[in-house]
C-alpha cells in the first residue's frame, strides 16, 4: 500500500487532498500509481486516513486522492528515547531508518567522554527525511523525531521522567520494559569510561547488557531497541488485536 | 586490539606464527601494527589465542607473532539460525554483519511461497567473506555459518531438533529462549501465505511477532535475533563473569 506523508494535513474531515512537489513525482513516476488505488495518508503526528487516487497528471505535478476522515493512533508504549554518538558516514543513516522500523519515539546525538562528533545541520535535516521515509514504509503514524544533542550527564536525567537505561557489557541481561517510558543510552565504540559508570550508577539508571559480542554503534542501538520495545503495544492499533488472538 | 582469522590454525600448542596475504598486507599497510603489539588469532572454529607481534615486513607481505597456546570457547547459547530470503544487494551483506555481532550461529536463504531469488554461489563466498570479517571485529570466536538454501516446510523440520519461531504480526509478543537450539523463521517482505501460516502451526511450530511495525526483512531478522539471544550466554567467556558481578 502506497502512502503518503503530509504534515501539514490535519485529515480530520474527509475529502479532496491534492499532493504536490516530489511526493506526486514519486508516486507517478516511479510508484505508477493508478485511478483508484487505495493509498493511505499520514501526517506524521498520530493520524492516518485511508483514501482512493481520483485524478493524476500523467507528468507527476500533482496527484488528487479523496481521503476518509483521519483515525487517531497513539504512539507505541513504551515510548522509547535512544541517544548514542552518531555513526560515521551513512550507517547514521541506518540507523535512523531502523530504529524508526522497530519501533523508538526519537534519536538524540550523545556526547561522551570518549568523545563524538556533531552532525551538521544539513546532515540533521536529512535525518529528519530518512525518519519520514521509514514512516511511510512502515507505516507508523508517528515519524521518529530528531531531537537536540545532549552530553551523558544531562541525558541521565530526563525532563519528562521514566527510567535510564545504559547498554553495558558489565551489566546484567536486559528484557522487554513495562508501559513506562524509557530512555535508553548507547556508547561510542571505545565504550564507556569507568567514571560515566558511575555517575550512571550514581543517579540511579540501570546498567544493562544487550548481547554477548562487541557491536557498533547502530547494530547495539537497533538490538537494545527491539528487546525493550519487545512487547509494546499501540494503543488502538488493529495489529494488537491480532496479537491477542493467538496468545 | 587487532585479531587474525587463521582458519586453517590449530593453535593447540604457543609458537610463533607467520601470516602472509591479504590478513599481513591489511594489518601492516592499513592497521600499521608495531612489534610489540598485543594482538588475538582466532580459528573461527572456537579457538582463541593472545599473541603479540614479533616481525614484519614494511610491505605487509608477512607478520610473525608469538602466539599462546590457544583457549577453547564454547558458542553462544542458545545457538540460533536464522532462515530468511535473501535481502537485495548491499542489504544482504549488511544482515549478516548484523547477525554476526548479535550471535547468530548461520544464516540460511529461504525459498518460501512469495518467492525469493537463490544467492549466486560467487556472493555466498563473498557472505562468508563478511562473516569472516565480522567474527574478527567483534570478537567471536565461531565465525557465523552460511549454510545452503532450504524451502520453507523443509526449515520446519530442523535436523539437529529444537524450536521452530516463525515471525508474524498475528502472533503473540516472542521474548527470550532457554537454552535450547532456535530456528528463526523470517518471511518476505510480502508476508507468508495463509498456508504457510497453517503449515508452520500444523508442524508446532511457535508464530510470534518481534515488532510494532512493518519491518523490511534484514531489520526483522536483526531485531527478532537480539530479542530471541537477549540472555545468551557464552560458556567460558570472562564477560559472563563481569555480567554476573553486577547481577
């Protein structure tokens, strides 16, 4: 099923939408959409509309859908924040597009002892795009935000609560977290130093393992994410239902 | 620190060790080893042995190191194979780096009903190549196995015994096994058939769902691995140690 992303939509009444610039290039030209299609639009901050292709220019300028009215779905639970240096090069890319498959709420870039480097805002603004592709491939009525760099002592203290988690090799195995929200901390591939253990420990997050090997930032990020995230739900979401059915 | 895979290496007795090709050429020119340098040798068949550099040729045409007598380890447990159809170009190289690091045991194409193209014997060579490589970046002293393709009712059926999981959004949430040997079933990006579904249960096995969202086939395959191997141990390893001090 193709979809579109609009975030400016508001998709709360039903009707005509017509999409424009590369979203209707895309789905012409290289998605070959045809008249009556069923396609579905979403904007990206909780609400998805089915909706049917009407009219499209054969040129790709535009594209008319008649939409239904949007349907309210709530993010998944827990809401997972993961913050780790960023990797070079496109594994950065990666891992954005990963982690928003599996599931996490957003990405922060960390700064540690061991050191990383900012990504430049251009580079930050692709991110953004990578998140919103992933979220039409997988469906999520929620793009995966990109949110500020933080340094490890500030993000062992989240300003909207839940608990820190901080992938270790010293610590104990992790498993799926309960409904709270969860911040979740990856370090640079040289580890981390004994002192940010301890400050760690100190404000209270929990150390925990997440595999038997050495992984690089983004397998490490993508792995802890999906044990965390490994019984979440979506409220509202028909995929639960399902799930119930066969426990 | 730098390791070496020798697979031709029995490293039961200490001795001095002379590596030539491509392993000396990458470890001088690109790595620039310097005598004196602690380094590992692995076997990729459960063999590990502390070594230092001795000698080497400026041009990389060989190194000679002074190696210990070699450590047996065991694999990870539980040993898990992952069967799924080969993912498209670079994406197929990407899931078995991934699954190396996670600890997989091997990795298997399947053919299954929404079909899949069979690897061309020259990129099955290359994938070991790159498990190779992963074994030797994150430490693991068995090399993850490619094992030839199967179709999908024979994957049911493993020879060696143990669990069958099959993904599947209709399942209920999977978490992590006992010790016992798994055979993880991941289907194409079209989903299984109906009947395939009904020929997993037929022959027991367990359908469980390892994320919120549709995820492309290497993204499943990696976050379904982490969850199934999130208490695997590796009998002998010292992390296990360090794991259990901080419990």
């Amino acid at each position: 099923m193709h979809r579109f992303l609009l975030e400016q939509a508001e998709l709360s009444t039903p009707g005509v939408i017509r999409i424009q610039g590369e979203e209707a290039r895309h789905a012409v030209r290289v998605r070959r959409l045809r008249e009556g299609e069923a396609v579905q639009v979403l904007n990206g901050r909780g609400t998805a509309a089915d909706a049917s292709v009407l009219a499209m220019d054969p040129k790709g300028r535009w594209v008319d859908i008649q939409g239904d009215q949007g349907v309210r779905i709530e993010p998944a639970r827990p809401r997972l924040e993961v913050c780790c240096p960023p990797p070079k090069g496109d594994r950065l890319g990666q891992l954005i597009d990963t982690l928003s498959q599996v599931g996490a709420a957003s990405w922060r870039p960390l700064r540690c002892d061991r050191g990383s480097k900012t990504p430049p805002p251009n580079k930050i603004e692709r991110l953004a795009r990578v998140a919103g592709e992933a979220a039409k491939q997988c469906g999520r009525a929620w793009v995966l935000r990109i949110e500020p760099e933080t340094d490890f002592d500030a993000a062992l203290l989240p300003e909207q609560g839940g608990r820190v988690i901080v992938g270790d090799s010293s610590g104990s195995d992790a498993g799926a977290t309960g409904g709270a929200p969860v911040r979740l901390l990856i370090g640079p591939e040289g580890g981390w130093t004994p002192g940010e253990l301890e400050r760690a420990r100190a404000a209270g997050a929990t150390i925990a393992r997440f595999g038997v090997h050495t992984m690089r930032i983004e397998t490490a990020a993508l792995g802890a994410a999906a044990i965390l995230l490994s019984n979440a739900t979506i409220p509202g979401d028909p995929r639960n239902t399902q799930a119930e059915a066969h426990p």
